[in-house]
C-alpha cells in the first residue's frame, strides 16, 4: 500500500530534462501500473517532512521571485485571454470536491508545456490536457522525477510515475516528458468514454492507483495552466 504523502514529492534536478531526486525525506509514490481501474480508499493528506520537500522544490518561500502569472502563482484565473478554450470545454462537469494549487517553477511550466503540446499532437484535445495536467500534478507535482532509489516506489519514474516493469517503456523513455505524455494520452484514449467521465475516473483509469480520488483535486489548476499554454 502506497503513503499518500509520497505524491508531494518534487525534488532536485539531474538532467537536462529535469529528472528529479531527492533522500531523507519519504518514499515516492508511484501510481502507473497499467490502464485498468481498482477499487481504493481516500486518504489524508502530505507528510509533514513531504511538505518541507514541496515548498523547497517549488520555492516558496523564496525572496526576490517576480511573479508574473496565475500559473507561477498559484491562483485561479479570472478572465479567459482570447482565442483560448472556454471554462466550459476544460471542466464540463465542474470541479469535484475541494481544490489544491501549488505555486510552479520554471521546471514545471516547462513540463506542463510539454504535456498540453502532446495533447494537441495526440488528439486529445483541451479535456485530455486538463486530465493529463491534473494527473502529473498529483503524480509528481510537474516535476520529471528520476529513480530514487532506496526512496522510489518500485520502479515509478518521470511525470506521471509510469513504471518499466509494467510496460510503460525505458527509464529513458518514461523520463522523456514527450515520450511520458503520449504513452499517459495514448492509454487515455483507450478508455472507453473518457471524455465524458469525471477527470478522476479518467485518470484513474490509466494509473491505477492506490488512491483513486486524489487526482480531482487538481482539476481547476490544470485548467487555468491548459487554459493559458493552449
């Protein structure tokens, strides 16, 4: 059984792709075992250490940072900026239950941008970028994490915590946010219905994870990030 707090888990960069790592904090969690969905339990929240490791990672906190954005910031956004999908194509059911934001770097942005391109490139349109948004901000808070290892979760690396000995692909390839993104859409898509299931029951779906309701907390943020990079 996996910790919950192991999904806040960003940590520091290694390779020009911005694989993480990171000891002495927790285990991370990875969820992508393959695309079939299990019953599961909620659960509560971060790990305090978990924390600490967020806020370091992500830089809140820091002094002198110019915010430039509602993505940088964390904040909803108020106004749909022209010619970019409507509230309505990026949440048609609404939002599930409370929401979580955490601020982004350049890092994430970065990997967020990489993840609503393969959206475009795949066909999966403004929705399927929400879900695949949504899903890595669980995972890995938008951060491209490498092996961890004493700390990993089994073999679960990259954005979306996809694991080798599963099928996913290489450690390479998993930690390759292109590659990582359309294996992430390309099993969404095999989904029957995704478009129109509630964003956890889609992600879900695809990761099979110990904690199947984690995933709607994210909704609004990967929303407002789709809504602005599309």
């Amino acid at each position: 059984m996996k910790l919950d707090f192991t999904r806040w888990l960003p940590a520091i960069a290694k390779d020009r792709r911005t694989a993480l790592s990171i000891a002495g904090v927790a285990a991370l969690g990875g969820l992508a075992f393959g695309p079939a969905a299990v019953a599961a339990p909620v659960t509560s929240g971060p790990h305090e250490g978990a924390r600490a490791a967020i806020d370091l990672a992500t830089g809140k906190g820091r002094q002198g940072v110019t915010v430039e954005s509602g993505l940088t910031t964390g904040t909803p956004t108020t106004e749909v900026p022209a010619g970019k999908p409507s509230t309505d194509d990026l949440i048609p059911r609404g939002v599930e239950g409370a929401q979580s934001r955490v601020p982004l770097d350049d890092a994430q942005l970065a990997n967020a941008k990489e993840i609503v391109a393969e959206a475009k490139r795949s066909g999966v349109g403004e929705r399927g970028a929400v879900i695949g948004v949504a899903t890595s901000l669980q995972e890995s808070k938008l951060y491209n994490l490498g092996h961890l290892g004493a700390y990993n979760d089994h073999d679960s690396q990259g954005l979306f915590q996809q694991r080798p000995s599963s099928g996913w692909g290489t450690p390479e390839q998993i930690t390759d946010p292109r590659y990582a993104s359309r294996a992430f859409f390309d099993a969404l898509k095999n989904v029957h219905g995704w478009e129109d299931l509630p964003l956890t029951t889609a992600a879900q779906t695809v990761q099979v994870s110990a904690y199947p309701y984690a995933y709607a907390q994210w909704e609004q943020q990967a929303a407002d990030i789709v809504q602005q990079l599309w």
